[in-house]
C-alpha cells in the first residue's frame, strides 16, 4: 500500500507512508515553510542486522537484508537529492558510524551529531540493560543536506528504554 495524502494549505505539502515495498515501511512528508523552499522530512527504522548461529551461538553478523533496505531508502532519498530539495533524515539505521551502511546512506549529508553533538552519542543498548543512564552504541541519527548547519545535537538517556532520545537543531545555511 502506498498512501499519499496531499494537503491544500499550511507547512505540510505532502506525506506518505510507503508499505509493503519497503519492510518496515517509512514515512515521508513535504514540508513547505513559509517563505522557503520545500524540505523532504523522513524516517526510516530499518531491520537490524541477523546473527548467525553456530550450535546456538552467535558468530557472525548477516547485514545483508539491513542493507539492501537501506540502499532502498537512500535511492528515494537520491530522487528529493536530485530533485534539488533540501533533506531532513531521523531514525533508528539500525547501524553504527563505523559500518559501511553508514558511509553509503550519510554520503552527502551532514550527520547533526558529528556536527554539533558532544561524546560519543550512545544511543542505545540491549533492552534488559535499559534502566542505565546512557547507550551502548550509535544507531540512532539525525541527517540534513548541507544547506541545514546543526547547532546542537543533544541524546537522552532517561527514558527506560533500549533507545535514547536524540534532538537536533539546525539553522538553514540559504
């Protein structure tokens, strides 16, 4: 199912949810700021990555799906890319900056943490681990084309949950 509602006046121009091409559907809505240009908002939440077992042991990480669904949703993001819009990505990759899914979806974009944030920027960890005060790794992010300059990147932690709360602030560089 694809749905894509059309709206008539105020900031939103446009949203869809895109179902069942991509597995976990993602959304993506038209923004349309006053006296502005048009900014694509997205979120994506892919798949993790699989373990493969060995005699009931995890030996080694399967990206495969993870990635190709990644590669789906950077090449709708390419077509807004092309298209000359300005780009605001959030969500759970499911991956960490150190993988190359990482460097193929972030070519291009500005990752607010990197920009503006301080530490490492945990952002999550294993479920049973959730009443700690901080994540275990990054794979939780905030991207903008370089027309956007991130002035803070903040993570919280204190929500007893496996992901913290990630917020950004940006400045329009045009």
């Amino acid at each position: 199912m694809h749905v894509c509602v059309p709206q008539r006046s105020g900031p939103l121009a446009l949203s869809e949810v895109l179902e069942p091409y991509f597995v976990p559907p993602f959304l993506r809505a038209l923004v349309d700021p006053p006296g502005s240009e048009p900014i694509a908002v997205i979120v994506i939440h892919p798949l993790p990555a699989r373990f493969v077992n060995l005699a009931g042991i995890p030996v080694a990480l399967d990206t495969a799906h993870r990635d190709a669904a990644i590669g789906q949703i950077r090449s709708l993001i390419d077509g807004d890319l092309a298209a000359g819009r300005s780009v605001v990505v959030l969500g759970d990759l499911n991956t960490t900056e150190r993988e190359p899914a990482y460097l193929d979806f972030s070519a291009g974009m500005r990752d607010a943490h990197q920009d503006a944030g301080d530490g490492p920027g945990f952002t999550w960890g294993p479920g049973r681990l959730g009443f700690l005060p901080f994540g275990l790794v990054r794979i939780d992010y905030i991207f903008a084309t370089p027309d956007f300059a991130a002035q803070q990147s903040t993570v919280d932690c204190n929500l007893r949950s496996d992901h913290c709360r990630v917020e950004a602030t940006f400045v329009r560089t045009i």
